[in-house]
C-alpha cells in the first residue's frame, strides 16, 4: 500500500456518514400503549412501520439513537445466500423446514421492495447475483453439495469458476437477483411513514427490564415504564432474557469492514468466500465513483489479536488483489450465532407469549430482520405466522449444532478462569496516548487507557453480566468481553448488551 495510504483513525460507518438522521427526546415520563418495541435498528423500525401502520400505538426506545447498532454497521446485503448452509439445513431439519427458511428470505426481499415502491425510498437498491467462492480444494465438494441442496430447493443459481471479480477461485456458486441497498436512507423513510402514523420515538432511553402485572410492561433505567400488551425485544442481544437461559444459547462474533478506492471499475455482484479467513465484497456507489467494501477476519468477540491487525489483514488482501488508492472508511460489526445457526424470533419463552425476542441473524440482518419484523408483527396482529414455528426461539434441535453448544459453554467458563488471571505489570505512565492495557492497581484487575490528551481512564474489567473479564478492542476504543458479547467504552458505559450496567470506574491517585 502506498505510504500515503493512511487507515482512517477513527471507525466511522460510510452509512451513518452519508445520511441526516432525525433525533428523538428521551422518555419522560411513564406511558401506555399497544406495542412497546426496545432496539431502533432494522427489526423494530421495520416492526413499528408495519404496526403503526395497522393502527396499533406503538412506542420505540433506544438506548442510544436510532440506527446505529448492528443495524448501522450492516454490509447491507439484501440475500438468501447466508453462507453455505442450505445442504446443512436438508441434513439437520429436512427439505420442507429448508425451504421454508428459503421462503421467508425471499419473502423479506420482497417486503423491502414493496415498501420502497410504495414510498418512492432512493436508496440505492440494486439488484445483483450473491456469489460464494472457494480457492480452496478443500471447500470443492461442499460448493457441490450446496449447488444440489438449491437444485432440490429450486433456487435460481449456477456453478462456475469464473467470476468477473479478479481473484483466483477454483469454483463458485452464484444465487440469482439477490440485492443491495443502501440501509439507513430506507429505514429513515420507514421512520418517517411510522411517526406520520403515529409512533412514538424515545431516544437515550434504556430499557433494563419487563415486569409482568396483568400485562407486560417495560421498566427503564431512569423508572418509567411502558406498559403495553406486547413487547418486541429488538435489542439485539435480548435486554430481557425471562429465564430462557439466551446466553448459553448464541455466541457473539465480530467481524470488520474497510471502504476503499481502488483503480479498478467494480464488475457488479456480491461476493463472499467460502473458507476462512472471510472475504466479503460489494461496491457502493457514491457520486458515480465505486467504494468498495471489503469485509471480514471474523472472530468471537474479545478474543484474538489485536482488532487493528484484523483490519490491517483485509487492507492487504485488497491492496494485494484491487490495489487501494483511496482509504475512506473503516468499522466494525457484532452479531450473534444461535445453536442451530437459524434466528430465534418469537416468545421469549413459551409461557412469555406477549413478549417477543428477535436475535441471532448471523450476520444476515437484512432480510433476517425485516422477517423477524414481520414475523412477530403478524403475530400480534393476526396471532399466527408461517414461520411461528421454524423460528420459535423455544424449539430444540437434536443436531450437530449441540457440539457447538456444549465447546461454546466450555469456551465461556474457559475465559471466566482465564480472564481472572490475565494482567500485565505495564506500568501506566509508560503507555502511549490512545493505548490501553490491563494491569493489577491494589489487587484488582484494571483496564487503562490512555487518551490523545494523554488523560488516564480506569475501568475494574469485571463483566457486569456474568462475571468474566473484559479485553480491549484497540479497532474500536472499547471493552469487549469475550463471554457473551458486551461491550463498553473506555470510560466504562454499555455499548452493547447483554450487559446492562457500566464498569465500575477506578480512581486513579
Ligand atoms: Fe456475559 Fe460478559 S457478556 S459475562
């Protein structure tokens, strides 16, 4: 990369950068309405348009502002190529839950270009083949197997080992017009529809619990509530877990994106590759000219190398393959794994049926989410859904993915134990401005960072979920436990649940 090539120093998402988005107050005062919906991401706003939208009084919280979780730092693929999985599912589930999975992508897809129609959104929606490669002799086979498990499926496709992207691949599986989109200028007029219909926005408004009288009502952190009939948990990790036991149940993994220039003319289609490390690839196009997003280097959250390096790793394989004349932005995302790898959407539990939960998307949020919305939207309103079942966060699959389970719960009490006895003896008026260490002040396990200002902050790394302890995220200023995903700034504040209370601070004398 050339010398001058500089990697932006702040993490900034190219969708958040490119849109106004409207502010809402905080909560005040105690409410009541219909539906109260906790997450301003993709699932509860497509959730409180359809709502608002069927006369329901829906009120949406945030505990930030709206757009800019997951949702915010999305690749933003509208597709039911979710990686290789559909040979997967035939073997676990059978070929009718399969396409039924299918189905509600498409059926997601075609929920976004019906509300785009209807409202005239200009969000650079445009339709373009997925494509998962390999260049791996390893991954020729399961390419093979996926391609029959779409022929049985009837999913449009083709195996070819030409691709028009420049990158040696020895075979690839093209799914026919998927699509891409720009999120936030979308979602933004789906905001707009809903609030014209009604809906209420709360932002910076915690929600930390759901109490039961005769209905659910949302309590929040400064002791309003929200009383309704129905809660949707569209928080991401769900802020209430009603004892259905969530964090053993999903894993949290990071991954990372870079927007570049590069000299090359983008050649349309979406790209993802088989094996690992992931290699992910679309364009954007701003103002006539191709920013391409390059994404990746995937791994459980808090755990691994430096967050830096990662991003360092996916500006060599483009500068390597595209070459990058331009560095203009970089960020990163989380998302949560389930133990069979499908969404848990529904009840919180089965005794829970008025509140839902909406969570564990892979990394496929788009079409996940808008469905998730759907899915539960429909079952408030008409009390069934088609995929009531397929998704409900309460089934139990006895498959492989237990395996998973069981080294995932392993790999959590692993870091429980490991996390307590990892600290250096760096000495804190050795580091650097905008680094970060972990170090033992009076016996206690500290995370210190030092700012560009060269001012000092002090956090006890102590999860407050469950206990584990906290490591740094150099990529993203942050602390990142590598448990169940939660995250906190360096001076200690919630980024992301399950975690609802800051790190204890530490006085520094
Ligand atoms: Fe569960 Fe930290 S997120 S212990």
């Amino acid at each position: 990369m050339a010398e001058n090539i500089r990697m932006p120093q702040f993490p900034e998402p190219y969708w958040r950068d490119s849109v106004d988005l409207p502010t809402f107050p905080k909560l005040k005062e105690s409410t009541n309405v219909d539906v109260g919906i906790v997450g301003g991401g993709i699932v509860g706003i497509t959730a409180a348009y359809l709502l608002a939208k069927q006369n329901m009084k829906v009120a949406l919280l945030d505990a930030g502002v709206l757009l800019n979780g997951t949702t915010g730092h999305t690749t933003a693929k509208i597709t039911a190529q979710h990686g290789l999985i559909y040979d997967e599912f035939i073997q676990h589930f059978g070929i009718e839950k399969t396409a039924l999975y299918y189905q509600a992508c498409i059926e997601a897809k075609k929920l976004i270009e019906e509300n785009i129609k209807e409202h005239d959104i200009s969000c650079d929606y445009k339709t373009e083949d997925a494509c998962i490669f390999t260049n791996s002799n390893t991954y020729l086979s399961q390419l093979k197997a996926e391609k029959k498990a779409y022929d049985q499926l009837d999913i449009p496709s083709e195996l070819t080992d030409n691709i028009p992207l420049n990158i040696p691949i020895k075979s690839a599986l093209i799914m026919k017009d998927q699509a891409q989109f720009h999120p936030l200028k979308y979602l933004k007029v789906l905001v707009e529809e809903a609030v014209k219909n009604g809906l209420e926005i709360y932002e910076q408004t915690t929600a930390v619990d759901v109490e039961y009288n005769k209905h659910p009502a949302i309590v929040t952190r400064d002791g309003h509530r929200v009383s309704c009939r129905f809660v949707i948990e569209a928080s991401h990790y769900p802020f209430y877990d009603g004892q259905g036991f969530y964090p053993t149940r999903m894993y949290p993994e990071r991954a990372y994106v870079i927007a570049i220039k590069t000299p090359k003319k983008f050649p349309g289609g979406m790209y993802l590759n088989a094996e690992s490390p992931t290699r992910s690839i679309r364009n954007v196009n701003v103002n006539g000219e191709d920013l391409w997003l390059i994404v990746g280097e995937n791994h459980k959250t808090g755990q691994g190398k430096s967050t830096m390096d990662h991003y360092q790793a996916l500006a060599d394989y483009a500068e390597t393959h595209f070459g990058i004349s331009e560095y203009v932005y970089r960020w990163s995302t989380q998302d949560l794994t389930t133990l069979d790898k499908v969404p848990y959407i529904g009840p919180v539990t089965e005794k829970q049926d008025s509140v839902f939960v909406a969570t564990g998307f892979r990394k496929w949020g788009m079409t996940s989410g808008t469905i998730a919305a759907k899915t539960i939207s429909d079952l408030i309103i008409k009390e069934k859904s088609l995929y009531e079942e397929l998704f409900s966060p309460s089934r139990f699959q006895a498959d492989p993915a237990i395996r998973k389970f069981t080294s995932t719960n392993a790999d959590v009490a692993k870091h429980l134990i490991k996390g307590k006895l990892e600290y250096t003896n760096d000495n804190i008026k050795d580091l650097a401005p905008d680094e970060a260490t972990v170090t033992r002040i009076n016996g206690q396990r500290t995370g210190v960072y030092k700012d560009m200002d060269s001012k000092l902050y002090a956090v006890d790394t102590t999860c407050k979920h469950l206990g584990c302890e906290v490591n740094w995220n150099s990529g993203d200023r942050s602390w990142d436990c590598p448990c169940h995903g939660s995250r906190y700034s360096y001076t200690g504040e919630v980024i992301e649940g399950p975690a609802k209370e800051s790190l204890n601070k530490i006085e520094l004398e």
